[in-house]
C-alpha cells in the first residue's frame, strides 16, 4: 500500500479497503443488531475517560483508529437502529439512506449557489416537489430542507413575522416598533416554538399556550377568545402554531378549525407536522392532513417516520418570496452570473453553505417507491392499534390517549397500588420503564399528561419485526410482576 504524504489525504488504496471495512462492519452490525442492548450499559463519564486527553502528535493507522471505534466509542452508543427501540419517537437509518449520506460526505460539496453545485440545488427541488406530492399538499406550497424541525419551524415563524404590516424587524429590530407579538401555541406543542421566540426577539411572554381538550388537542374556541382578548389587552397576534401528532401523544389539533380563525384574524398558520407529516401518504389517515392545505408553512421530519438518517427536515411554505425577503443579503463574492436565472438555497435562511442533503430522500423514495412508503408506514400503525388493544385488555394496565399513529401512551396500574396517590403510581411506572430499559430488551421513554407519569412506546422503525414488539410485551409483564411482587 502506498505511503501517508506528509502533504497530502489518505491514499486512495486506503480509502478502497476502510471504505469496505466499514461496510462490511455496517453489515455485520445490522445483521446481528438484535445481539445488542437497546442502551449503552455505560456512566456519564466512561466513554470520555478511555480516551486520551489530548490529540495524537503523529498520524494514527486508520486500522487502529477502526478498532477503538468498535471497542469504545461503540459500547456507549445508544441503538437507534435497534428494531425494540421505541422510546421518543422511532427511527430508520435505512440502506438507500445510510449509502445516499456517505455519498454526499464524500461529494462533500457547498450548495450555498446554484452555482456552487447545480447538481444539489436541482435535486432540492425535485425531491422537495416528490415530497409534497407524497405528503398531498397543494401546488403552490414550495419546499426546502434544513437539518431539523426545530431549525425549519424557527425559519417559518421569521417569514411570519416579515408578514406583519409595519414591523420591519428585519430592518428595525423589534425594539424599534414597540409592538408586542403574540404566537398562540397549545400546552402540548413542541418545545422547539419556544426556542424559535426566544430567538426571534418575540420572548417567552409573546407566547401563550392555549389549553388542550381530553384527547390532548388545541382547543379552537380557547384559541379565538385568547386572540380577542390580546387584541384589546395591546397585543399583537401574528401567528399560530398547530401539531399533527404532537410530541407526547401524538394527538391532531383540529387544524381546519385553526386556520379559520388564522384567516379571519389575518395569522399565519404555521403546521407542525414534524411526525405525524409522514402518516399523509396513507389515504385512510387523509383526515390528519385536513385542514393543512390552508396553512401558510407546514413542517415535516422525513428524519423520524421516512427511514432518512439524521438530519432531514423538511419546511414547506406558501410564500417562497417571504422566505426570501426575510434572510436574503448577497455579499459582492456571492454573486453570479446565474443569480437571475437560478435558485441559490443561501437566499432562504441563516445558514450559507448547505450539503447535498436530498441524494439520500432521492435514494429512499426511489428504493422504496410510493407504494413501499405506504405499507412500511401502515404496518406500524396497525401494529400500535394491536399493541393498544392488549393494553386495553390488560387489567393493570389503562391507555392514556388515543392512538393516531404509532405511539402508544399508557401506564400500570397494579391491582395492590389501586386508590394508591399519584406519587405512588407514578413511581411504580418510573421503575417499569426502568426495568425494561435496563434489560436491554427494549427502550420506552415517558412523558406526563394531567400531572400523571406516563409510558411512552413509539413504533417506526422498519426493521422491527412482531417478535420485537412481543419482547418488549414480555419484558413490561415481567417487570410488572417483579415490582408487584416487591411493593
Ligand atoms: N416538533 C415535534 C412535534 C416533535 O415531536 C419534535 C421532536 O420530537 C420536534 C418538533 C423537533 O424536532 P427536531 O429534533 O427535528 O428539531
């Protein structure tokens, strides 16, 4: 094999065979994944203390480098990938997508211009326009990735506030007006909206969360009265924010409803439909998309339910133009010859340089196709509608929520904990998860609803198989039966 230049990158022998190792220990990896715990048996602090503190002053062999990659970086890293991984919400890094993201590091290329990479850009948006047609969106509704929802929500809510007569706080700041913006939100919606008003000089105070019903939903009469009342109390409402499948329970606001109040009140809508976006390719869940096709922006997170590595979001907006007119500034050295003719990606939002992010959604779509899409997606929903009704017919165990999608909210309640205080059953529920989690069987995550603790079990990926979720059954009446047995 040829030597290291002192000048110059691995040689591209070395590239061939550690290319291929690492394939073939992908491969391996995948195919013995079930051998794995669904969580690293690992501290804070342990991964980090096998490693040295300070870099290697001479060049390290890649065969070296490989080997502790398997032997310490590996056992601390929680598997995703694992099929009994159903904690937050369910992923896939699948074939098509895990090949489509080393071809893009390796083209490694900056599409900030059309320019820049023609290839990129236009792949963009082709595969963003594939990608509103699957989800069934309207014609005019333009689309564009960013890494993650939170980002692409963040850039929504900017245009929105372009929108706002007189504002000009892309010129001015917000100090300048005095104006105090509102955006409604439910007690249920993602933490990432909050974030996007922090740092869009709109404040947590310009936020105001709008009580949910039974089923965990925005409550659209709530939502008007508070607009009316922010209206006489000097406040500026400018926007609104409604989930399909919000993050704890998956439920669906009542989205129609919403975006008439937002026209008759002149808001932007912006749609959160991070997860349950991708349930809009099967035609028996239509009436999850309901009411979207009014929105000004809707978010989607091809990154959790469309088997694409992280990071893949994906924002899709009315009004291109305003997306524009919000970030656009060309410096002298970012202009082409093209910029008449062209769409340059760098127009459209905080970050300049962007990587060719839409080879590994052009891979998926194409290797699984439309109707691929569908039966994998569909097969996890009935999967989680079986897995509720074992709940349902368990006596120590009550649902929590409804079941739009694939995630399941639930919690024990053992027959010698009954008319025992919430601490006691929320305890009891902790250490369940705990016992699962710690057999390394399965992975659930909580969340809490009206004050309760509550178990959390997503299903999405797509290798998980009905032994999978029979395991991660076994293991919850196991644990059940342990603790009962311990109180
Ligand atoms: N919106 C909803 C409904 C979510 O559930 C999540 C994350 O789970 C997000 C937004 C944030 O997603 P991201 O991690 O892509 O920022």
């Amino acid at each position: 094999m040829k030597e290291k230049n002192e000048y110059g990158d691995m040689p591209i022998e070395e590239l061939r065979k550690y290319g291929n190792e690492s394939f073939d220990w992908l491969a391996e990896y995948f195919g013995n994944i079930d051998d794995y715990p669904v969580l690293p048996r690992v501290q804070p602090g342990d991964i980090a203390a096998r490693l040295p503190n300070d870099p290697p002053l001479e060049g390290e062999d890649m065969g070296a480098i490989l080997e502790d990659f398997r032997k310490i970086i590996v056992p601390g890293v929680t598997h995703w990938n694992h099929p009994a991984f159903m904690s937050y919400f369910s992923i896939t890094g699948s074939g098509p997508g895990i090949i489509g993201e080393t071809l893009c590091a390796g083209l490694n290329v900056n599409a900030m211009l059309w320019k820049t990479c023609p290839s990129s850009t236009e792949l963009e948006q082709v595969v963003m326009e594939w990608l509103r047609k699957l989800i069934g969106l309207p014609e005019d509704f333009w689309g564009l990735t960013y890494d993650t929802a939170s980002v692409s929500t963040m850039h929504a809510l900017a245009a929105a506030r372009e929108r706002v007569p007189g504002l000009d706080a892309r010129q001015k700041g917000l100090g300048a007006s005095g104006v105090k913006l509102r955006v409604y939100i439910s007690d249920q919606t993602h933490s990432s909206v909050e974030k996007s008003a922090i740092i869009l000089g709109i404040g947590l105070d310009g936020v105001r969360k709008i009580p949910t019903d039974s089923e965990f939903r925005m409550d659209a009469g709530l939502l008007e009265a508070a607009i009316k009342e922010d209206l006489s109390d000097g406040w500026k409402p400018f926007c609104v924010v409604a989930t399909v499948g919000t993050t704890s329970t998956t439920s669906v606001d009542p989205v129609d409803r919403i975006a008439d109040i937002c026209r008759a009140n002149s808001l932007w809508l912006h749609v959160d439909a991070a997860y349950g976006g991708m349930g809009f390719v099967l035609p028996e869940l239509e009436w999850t998309r309901k009411g979207c096709e009014k929105a000004d922006s809707l978010v989607t997170n091809p990154h959790k339910w469309l088997f694409t590595p992280q990071e893949f979001s994906a924002l899709f907006c009315r009004n291109q133009d305003l997306l524009k007119q919000s970030f656009s500034l060309i410096p002298e050295y970012l202009k082409t010859e093209q910029d008449q003719v062209a769409l340059n990606y760098m127009d459209y939002g905080i970050q300049l340089g962007r990587r060719m992010r839409a080879l590994k959604m052009w891979f998926i779509l194409r290797y699984f196709g439309v109707k691929g899409i569908q039966s994998r997606i569909r097969r996890v929903i009935q999967w989680a509608g079986e897995i509720a009704g074992r709940i349902d017919s368990h006596p120590e165990f009550e649902r929590i929520a409804p079941v739009p999608f694939s995630t399941i909210c639930f919690r024990a309640v053992p027959g010698n904990l009954r008319g025992a205080g919430i601490e006691d059953l929320d305890r009891f529920n902790q250490q369940l998860i705990k016992a699962v989690n710690d057999s390394g069987k399965g992975y659930l995550s909580h969340t809490k609803l009206n004050g309760k603790l509550v178990i959390r079990m997503a299903l999405g990926n797509i290798r998980t198989e009905e032994r999978h979720l029979d395991q991660v059954w076994e293991e919850l009446v196991r644990g059940m039966e342990r603790l009962k047995a311990e109180l």
